[in-house]
C-alpha cells in the first residue's frame, strides 16, 4: 500500500445483497411498477351482432343534431359493418385486424372498403366522407381498438368531442374545469390533452378513470416512434390526467421519468457497455465494483466502472487478443499507457470526410490510479479472502512514481489562474450587459404586447412589426423584421432567455456556489436569522448538501436580494405559491421529489427545472451580446466555475480572511480555497515595493540623502570619461584604471562596432611594430607589443561574433499577454493548485 492511492476497506458480501435490487435500471423498475393494461381479445361491444351493433351506433348519443352528419354517420357505420361482415374473424375487432386497414397510415386505409364497395356496384359519391364518420362511430362506440402507432397517423379533429359525448361525459367534463381554472393562453394545449386522451380510450377500451400510467407510457412511446410532432404538448396529457388524481400517489411527476431520463443502470450493465470479450475478468470488474458500491455514490461508481471496463481492460484485449490474466506483459502495458495519454475522437472536414483528432487526455493519471488501486485492492482482499481474490491478486502494472500529481496540480494551477485573470478583469462588462439585454427585452416584450397584430411596434424605428400568429400558443408574442423579409422572433422566448441569463450571472458571481448547488436552490433557501446581540433580522441562503454533503448558509447581500426577489416573483402563480418541480439529478441518475426550486421555467403546461445544459447556454448567449475576446481573439467563454474562481480571488483580494471563505465555499481544506485564488502580478509588485521600504528603513539613513551638487557632476564626469576613442570602458563608479589607460588591453573595454576599422588599424599597426622590434633585436619590446596584439585580436573577435548573430537572429513577433503566459509555464514549474 502507498501513501498516493486511498484504498477501501472491503465488505462483506453479505453487506451488499441488499444493493443489488437498488442497482437495476430505474427506467426498468418504473416500467414494471406501472405497466400498461394488457391488449384484450375479445369484450362485449366487438362481439355483438351486426344489426345489434348498427342499432346502437345509429341511436343517441351516437346521433348528431344535424341531419347531414347524422346521415352521413349511418351510412358509414352500415358500410363498414358490410365490409367487416366479409373478412374473417369471430368479432369485429379481429375483422378489422385482417383488414389490413393499420398498414396503411393517415387516410389511406379508405382504400380497402371504397374497393370492396366499387366492385359491388355502390355509389361512391359520399364514401369517402361517409368511411371516416364511420369509422369514427366504430371507434367511440368501442366497436373496435386500433392500434397506437395506426392512430398516430391520422388527424383526429373530432375524436375527443365525440368521445366526451358517447364514452365518458363525466371525465372529459372534469378535464374541461381543469382546464377553464389555468390561464387562457392554455386552452389550446388542453385540446390538444384531450384529443391525447381520448386516444388512449380508442385504442385501450373504458374510461379516463381506467387510463394507467402504462398506457400514457405506452402512448409516449408510440409517438417517438412514428415521430408524432406536438413538442411538449406530446406529453402534456399525462400532467392533467395526474392532476385529476386517477394515479397512484407514488406516479413520476412527469412522464419523461420513463423516456428520456435514462436512471440507474446495474453494475452488470455499467461494465456490459464496453463488450468485454474474457468472462472471467469481466465477472472480476463486476465483483470489484460490487464490493465498492457501498462507499461510493453512484457518479463515481459510473467513473470507475468506465475507467477499468472502457478504458483498461477493452483497451488491452484491443492491444493483445485473447489475453485473460490480468498479468500483463511488458510490452503491452507500455503500449496501454501510451495510449491512455491522447483522447481521440472523429470529426466532420471541411470536405464532409471524417478526420480523427488526437488530443492530450488531462486526467490520465487519475485513470492510472483508479486502475492502481483495482490491483491493489484486491492485493489486500486476497489476504482476507483468498479462495475469492487470490488467482486474481498479480503484481500492479503501475509504479508510485507514475501516478505522482504534483507538477500537474501546478499546471492546472496555472491554467486557471491564467482565466481568472482573464475573466475578473471583464466581469463587470458582463454583468452590466446582461442586465441591459433583460431590460431591453422586457421593455420591448411589453410594447409589443400592447401593439395589435400586423402593425408597427413603436420603439423600434419601424424595424419591428407585431406578426399575426393565430396558430402560436396564447402566451407567446411574435415579431417579424422588416429588413430581413419577415423572419419571426419570438419576444417571449427571448425576455425569458435575457432574464434567467442575468439572474444566472447575478446569483453565482454573487454567492460563488457550484452549479449543481445552483440548480437545487428553492423557495426554503431563503431564510432569515436574528442577531442576538442587535436582535436584527439577518437574510440568509442555504445551501443545500451537493459535493461535499456538508450544508452551509450565506448572507445575503442587497445585490442578491433584489435578483432572489424577482425570481421569486416571477415564479409565483395565482395563489402565491412557486410550482412544485421534479428534478433529474444528471450525476446520480434520480429523480428528486417536487420542490419549489427557484431555477425553473415553464414548457408548455409543465414547470420544467434548469439543466446544467441549458445554463451553460444561457451564458454563452449573454456572452455573445458583449463581443468579449479571449488574448487569443476567440470569443470569451464562461463556465458556471468560472464565477466561483472570481468569487474566491475577488473576496480575499479584498480582505477577506482565507478561512471564512473556505467556510463560504464550503471547501474541507483551506488549501483547496487557496487554489481557487489567482495571484496576481500587482501583488507581487506591492509585495516587493513594500520589501524595499522596509529594507530601507532598516538601513542608515544617509544612504539614502540627496546628493549635492559636486558629487552628482563627479558623477556625470564618471560616465564621460568612459569614453574612448574604439569604444566604452564599463569600469565601476569611482574606481582607477588598472591598466594605465591601456585600452585594447582591458577586458572591460566594450569595443564600438562602428570602430572596427580603427581597431583593425591598430591590430596591423602592432604587427608591423613587432616585426621592426624582432628586427632590431628589441626582445624587451616585443613582449609587451604581444600582449598588445592579442587584445586588439579578442576585440575584433567579439565584434565578428556579434555581427553573427545580428545576420542570425529570427523575429518573433510581440508575443500577446496569454502567450507570454504560456511561455512562463512551459519554462517554469507552475504554481500548486487544489481543485
């Protein structure tokens, strides 16, 4: 064992048994604990006779007052009960399954008996019309049951009036008082409920009371697959038929519980995602993560499991067929580590061709480690188990030393402290934005609300007209642009977006809370608490458990208040209350229990909350309003812990102790806190600005006196003298020449470039004295003009050296402030960070 990986105590297996129910599929669980009512063969209605069946499907309440479609009625019904009478089957139900009728969609299954009609003879002049009102008679009158998939085909304009007529008056009546109690702009979307309903009573037999939530299940099912249109009006039904109370009190609040939330898989179908060809080592992960499961909630679970199903072991078979030891050669642990190291993916070219696209994998090394501590592991449970885990128990492929974090925690430290930097500086342009575009739109959503159709909404210098939109929901406004031939922009939607675009900015920035932490705020968060000391009431927000299961509670400053009571106000319905909303938490794959969260909208009929999804497109619209660029030119992105970063550098920038933002942050260590803060390059100015006065002060005080007048020309005089005729001496202030003004001599002489031919002069000068000198036999001489000479040499050396790499020398361009950071990191070890 090893002080980097944390291993976990293993349990007993008997511990667990009661987790394994708990582990199944959710989708699955709510499936068999609401099924649909089972297709029946035969009931009374479709068995009765012919003229028994015509009797009753020609008297009231089957009868229209109008005499043309009370004709037309009797004349469908006598014609398809003819046709029917001539197919096979003991009822008509199974006539007119072997009509065929239900493979052909929409209207075409008129065909059939208009065929059967025109070979014997019938007139064909109201058929067509005739077949449809009779099939309609058929239907309500619970003759026959077509299927779902067949009536999702079809238009259905007078299915729900005749069925509230002839089948269930009472239970339609109370869907029409649910519907008068909600705002007008919904009466539309009841209809539309009604006809839903009155669908399943055609294809299911009885009456609204009988509906389950299997077949409001069964019919959502239905209309993906024959890709019914209707949005959110799809399943709008199932709120009013919940409403109503006819469901068990344990029903999902929303059908999309079955459908598009996908719940809880089981550790066997978490590891069968990734087609693991050896059944030993997959029952192995199996196991392993079975005797983990109790420590872990379900997100980390879902992370282990992808790590050692996905990313190890079918990454090994990929590397060495066959292979069933976990004992892994060499060569082929080499091999997986390198892959480990690069993410690919494939994308669409310019060309439409697809292009695989490598990029470096950051977290590499905490898969190395969960796949560390899967050996490990069961090295430690084969000594207390050995007949379970000991034929698995071989040594890790991976060393300590591989795993160790520390220069990746400094270069994501740098990396997020380079966005903070970034971010903080522009936040205010952000902030102040958002709330102009909310204004803005709210402004002209009101306007326009108050503008007739068609015409011209003031304010907008005739760029904006009201369009006329009378199949648009009630709640909706449109506009149309003049200059871009009438494209729609719907009003409401986009005050809507402004809106909880600018509550969403406000409320992190303001509070420095995680976005999950976000998305659960409700009505009870906001609280209050009296001081005991002034006995004044105090506001406060508390966080409920998310990462760290600890709840904490924040102040709520002024800023914050206004923004929690707008959202408040805009939430409250007719009674004051804030709508119950049922949440899907992404990460542990659950619904949670209706609440009043505050970061809800409305979809249709239905209170929908936020998803993490749909905040990070609230920003990167408000972002797009501001024209923001990153140092690279890129448009500027924010993510919901981006506002958290700013938060902690922002507060304890301004004084506040690291510790109550650590309490603040909810974070278990203060270094963790400290991570989030950006050091910025002013405080290492001020630091070291406040280093020198100090030092300063500590010094005597005459070495730091004005100078007088003599000793500053003394000074300047220094400087002249330096000058030379073949370049500059760079001796010390107030020190001699050593070398007797010898100067091509001295190694503190910096040669002019621009004397290099006076130096070379006196190079060929000194060699033409040494040649006299030898000559004359002036052997004394010789030496010191030797010395000479070599010095002239070493000086015209520099200058030639220089000049090299002056002709040399490579423009990089002005680096911008992100390079320049980026630089630092590649030459430096960057700062630790605690995420």
């Amino acid at each position: 064992m090893t002080a980097v990986v944390k291993h976990v105590t293993r349990k007993p297996l008997e511990a667990t048994n009661a987790t394994v129910e708990q582990a199944q599929a959710r989708n699955s669980y709510l499936r068999a604990r609401f099924p649909a009512r089972a297709e029946e063969l035969r009931w009374p209605y479709t068995a009765q006779p012919l003229e028994e069946t015509l009797r009753r499907l020609t008297a009231p309440p089957f009868d229209s007052a109008a005499n043309g479609t009370r004709a037309g009625r009797r004349r469908g019904v006598a014609k398809l009960l003819r046709w029917l009478s001539s197919l096979p089957g003991d009822t008509w139900q199974q006539r007119w399954r072997a009509s065929g009728a239900e493979d052909l969609p929409g209207a075409a299954w008129v065909d059939l008996p208009l065929r059967w009609l025109r070979e014997r003879g019938h007139s064909p002049s109201h058929d067509r019309d005739d077949l449809s009102s009779g099939l309609l008679m058929l239907i309500c009158g619970d003759v026959i049951r077509p299927g779902l998939p067949w009536m999702l085909t079809r238009t259905h304009r007078y299915l729900a009036a005749v069925m509230a007529k002839v089948r269930d008056p009472d239970g339609f009546a109370r869907l029409h008082q649910l519907a008068e109690s909600g705002p007008a702009s919904s009466r539309k979307d009841a209809q539309i409920a009604a006809t839903r309903i009155a669908t399943l009573l055609a294809c299911k037999g009885g009456q609204i009371r009988d509906i389950t939530v299997g077949d409001c299940v069964e019919l959502v099912d239905a209309q993906r697959r024959v890709h019914a249109r209707g949005g959110q009006k799809k399943v709008d039904f199932y709120l009013r038929l919940r409403a109503q109370g006819i469901f068990p009190e344990d029903s999902p609040a929303t059908i999309r519980a079955f459908g598009l939330a996908l719940g809880q898989l089981s550790i066997e179908e978490l590891v069968d995602r990734y087609r693991i060809q050896c059944r030993p080592v997959r029952d192995l992960i199996v196991d392993y993560l079975r005797e983990r499961q109790p420590a872990l909630d379900f997100a980390s679970l879902d992370a282990v499991s992808r790590t050692l199903a996905g990313l190890f072991w079918a990454r090994i078979e990929a590397l060495a067929p066959g292979i069933d030891s976990l004992r892994l050669p060499p060569t082929v642990a080499r091999a997986w580590k390198e892959d480990l190291k690069v993410k690919k993916r494939t994308v669409t070219g310019p060309d439409g061709s697809s292009i695989e696209v490598s990029s470096p994998r950051l977290n590499a090394k905490d898969e190395l480690m969960r796949v560390r501590a899967f050996y490990l592991d069961i090295a430690q449970w084969a000594a207390e188990e050995p007949g379970r885990w000991a034929p698995w128990a071989v040594p890790c492929p991976i060393s300590d030393d591989e795993i160790r974090k520390a220069k990746e925690r400094r270069r994501r430290k740098a990396r997020m402290d380079q966005r903070t930097r970034e971010r903080l500086p522009v936040l205010p342009v952000l902030t102040s934005t958002a709330d102009r575009r909310r204004r803005a739109a709210a402004d002209l959503l009101q306007v326009a609300r108050n503008t007739e159709p068609g015409a011209l909404i003031p304010g907008t210098d005739g760029s904006l007209r009201r369009a006329i939109a009378p199949t648009a929901a009630g709640h909706l406004t449109w506009a149309e642009e003049m200059a871009s031939g009438g494209r729609r922009r719907n009003l409401t939607y986009e005050e809507e977006e402004a809106f909880w675009a600018f509550a969403t900015i406000e409320v992190l920035r303001l509070t420095g809370i995680r976005n999950e932490e976000l998305l659960e705020l409700t009505h009870h968060s906001v609280t209050q608490y009296r001081l005991p000391s002034t006995g004044e009431v105090v506001p406060l927000l508390q966080i409920a458990p998310s990462k760290t299961d600890t709840e904490r509670l924040l102040l709520v400053s002024p800023e914050l208040a206004d923004v929690l009571s707008a959202i408040i106000s805009r939430l409250r319905g007719p009674d004051g209350a804030i709508p119950l909303v049922a949440s899907y938490d992404v990460r542990e794959k659950v619904w949670n229990p209706p609440m009043p969260l505050l970061f809800q909208r409305d979809v249709g009929s239905e209170h929908r909350a936020f998803t993490p999804t749909a905040i990070r497109k609230l920003l990167i619209n408000a972002l797009s309003t501001t024209g923001l660029t990153s140092a690279d030119g890129e448009a500027l992105t924010f993510s919901p812990h981006d506002f958290r970063r700013i938060f902690v550098t922002d507060a304890i920038m301004n004084g506040l102790p690291p510790h109550i933002a650590q309490v603040i942050c909810g974070h278990r260590s203060i270094e963790t806190t400290m991570g989030y803060k950006a050091v910025y390059p002013a405080e290492t100015i001020e630091a070291h600005r406040a280093f020198i006065a100090r030092r300063r002060a500590s010094r005597p005080g005459e070495e730091y006196r004005t100078p007088t007048a003599e000793e500053w020309d003394a000074f300047l005089a220094h400087f002249e003298k330096r000058k030379v005729s073949i370049g500059t001496c760079a001796r010390a202030f107030g020190s001699p020449c050593v070398h007797e003004h010898a100067c091509v001599r001295c190694s503190l002489l910096r040669p002019d470039p621009a004397q290099r031919a006076r130096l070379a002069d006196i190079r060929d000068n000194l060699i033409a004295r040494i040649a006299e000198a030898e000559r004359e036999g002036w052997l004394g001489e010789v030496e010191g003009l030797q010395v000479s000479l070599a010095g002239a040499q070493d000086k015209l050396a520099q200058l030639d050296a220089e000049a090299t790499r002056q002709s040399n020398a490579v423009s990089l361009g002005m680096p911008a402030l992100g390079q320049i950071a980026l630089g630092r990191r590649e030459t430096k070890e960057p700062s630790p960070t605690a995420d």
